[in-house]
C-alpha cells in the first residue's frame, strides 16, 4: 500500500510502497478514505514529541471503511461500515485510571500516527473497541476534522463547566468547532486571534462570537474561563488576567512552550490553570452525539496523500484556510 513515512523527526515524510498489515485479533482493517491533519501531526514531525514509533505513518483523524474484521472482533462493526479513527488508540483497561473513568491518562496508552502506525495511508488497522460509528449527514472530508480538532476541543470545553462567558485563545480548527457547540448551548464566545489578524477576527465574528480582538487585548468583561489552543505559553498569564475571581484556565493543547513566571496575585481569587489530555471514548460518542445536532461545520482543504508534506508545509506557515484533509481511496465524497 502506499504510505507518507516519517523516518525521523524533522525531515519531510516519504512515499514509500509499504506492506499493509493484517488484522489481529480485535483489530479492523480500515481502506483510508480521508485522513485530516492535525497541529499534534506538526508535534510529532518536528520531533516536539518525545519517543515516536520510527518509521511512522502519522495521522489521526482517519475516516474509511471495514475491509476486514479481525478474530473476535467487537460486533459492532461489519466488513463495508464507515469508520472514525482517532488519537487514542488502545489502553489497558486495568490501570489506577482506567478503572476510574480516566482512560484519557492510561500509563500505557498509545496513540493514533504517534506510537502506532496512522491514517496517512491507504490502509490502517485498529482496535475496535476505540473505533467510532460516524454520522451520517457528513461526508468523508468533512467529518474528519471532527476526530480530534472536534473531540479533543470538546473535551476541553466541558473542562470549563458552566462558563457563561469563555474565552478562546488561538483561533484555528478545534476553536471555530467548539464555538459553534458553545453559542447553541446559549455560552458567549470571546476570541483571542494573534495580535493584528484582522482576517481571523473578522471570521470569528462571522461565526457568531460575542467579542474577537487579540491576545494581547484585554476582553470587554471578565470571562468565566478561557481555553488556550494555541501552544503558546505566554498565553496561560495572559488569559489568566482576563478572568473573573473563581474562572479557570484549560491548556488544550499536547505541546506548549514555557509559561513565563506571573505574581500569584493574578492566580489568586480562586483561579484555577489546567490541561486536558488525550481524550476518553465517552468523549468522543458525546461529541458524535451533539456535533450534527448544532450542526457543527467544518471549513477544509483537500490535498492528495501524495502532498501530505505541502499540507503539513502551509500548516506550520499559518497559510490554510481551513483543516487540511488529505484524500486518499479514490471517491472520497462517497458515504
Ligand atoms: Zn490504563
Ligand atoms: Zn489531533
């Protein structure tokens, strides 16, 4: 089959003819339809993520269909059912945070193009068990951004609780995707772009934000609590100024760069910092479940497997207008 491999971080990934693995007990054999990148996608290839598999087919938020069923299969798919592969891979389900619910935090997970192999190819196989049943009203393009940018985003966003009034920092593809679940459940969303992107602004509006200005503005009222996306740590002090008493800040993302030393005044008032890492099984059925109900759109560009690297490319330089989705069996609209 072929496959776009990463031999080493910090090198373009290679089209390389590869042999394509057989299901093993529990496992499906997925044909690849689409495969959307991911900024964690940039983490592994710039090697910002430690210990990789090598050589890896990266990639994460994978849509296709069952080839093949391996022996005692969970029952819920059938050879031809359209498939959702995302970030978290397998667990062990028997660890301390396994059996609370906490399957996210797994000591021995693994994970999706990072230290399995992923979606930038034309077959894949998974484990069952972490698959997804996607819905039907979208299109293989257009619901692949919701494997991660979407769940991932979503998890973050019910870190925040009842936040009436949340802020968003880094507006890319997870943003504009929980915005959209936020206003229809009644939230008010006020957007942080990157000082002087009048153009993201101007399209967080469009979206229905009550605010968008940039991260280095202060917001019109204080927030409830504010998500970072973008990995940028001088944010975390930053969103933590813009809060009201008892707010919190969620780190969303799976890399940051250092936060800078902030007085405890600005924490104090009851603040609160957090991360969020990975995502649970639950999380992703529930977004599943809200996601054509809003209905959640997703903005996205198509590139050939081929120019996964072109994709990966404009990217890092900030020059998409929407998620990248690499196209890759050849009637990618199909159902
Ligand atoms: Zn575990
Ligand atoms: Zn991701």
């Amino acid at each position: 089959m072929r496959a776009m491999v990463l031999d080493k971080p910090r090198q373009p990934l290679q089209l390389r003819d590869v042999e394509k693995s057989r299901p093993a007990k529990g496992q499906l054999l997925v044909r690849i339809a689409t495969c959307a990148v991911c900024r964690t996608d940039l983490h592994v290839v710039d090697g910002e993520l430690p210990d990789p598999k090598l050589p890896l087919i990266p990639g994460h938020q994978i849509v296709g269909r069952v080839e093949e069923i391996g022996e005692e299969a969970n029952s819920k798919f059938k050879v031809g059912d359209r498939v959702g592969i995302p970030w978290l891979g397998w667990t062990d389900g028997d660890c301390v945070y396994c059996r609370s619910n906490r399957e996210n935090l797994c000591d021995r997970a693994k994970f999706t193009g990072y230290t399995i192999d992923g979606g930038y190819a034309e077959f894949v196989v998974a484990d069952a068990r972490f698959c997804f049943h996607l819905p039907e009203q979208y299109d293989d393009v257009d619901v692949a951004p919701l494997l991660c940018a979407g769940m991932l985003g979503y998890r973050s966003y019910r870190k925040t609780g009842d936040a009436h009034r949340l802020g968003i920092y880094g507006f890319g593809n997870a943003a504009r995707l929980i915005t959209q679940i936020a206003i229809y459940e009644g939230r008010e969303i006020f957007a942080f772009t990157r000082p002087g992107d009048k153009t993201g602004q101007e399209s967080a509006r469009k979206l229905g934000t009550a605010w968008a200005g940039g991260s280095d503005e202060m917001p019109p009222e204080k927030l409830d609590a504010a998500i970072i996306f973008a990995p940028v740590g001088a944010l975390v002090p930053a969103a933590l100024r813009a809060l009201a008493k008892g707010g919190s800040v969620v780190c969303g993302g799976i890399h940051m760069s250092d936060i800078p030393s902030f007085p405890y005044v600005e924490l104090w008032g009851e603040r609160a910092i957090c991360s969020v890492a990975n995502l649970t099984r639950r999380d992703g059925e529930e977004f599943l479940d809200i996601a054509p109900r809003v209905p959640v759109r997703t903005e996205t560009e198509t590139f050939p497997l081929e120019e996964a690297n072109t994709a990966l490319g404009r990217f890092r330089s900030g020059e998409l207008s929407g998620t990248a989705v690499l196209l890759i069996s050849d009637h990618p609209g199909d159902r």
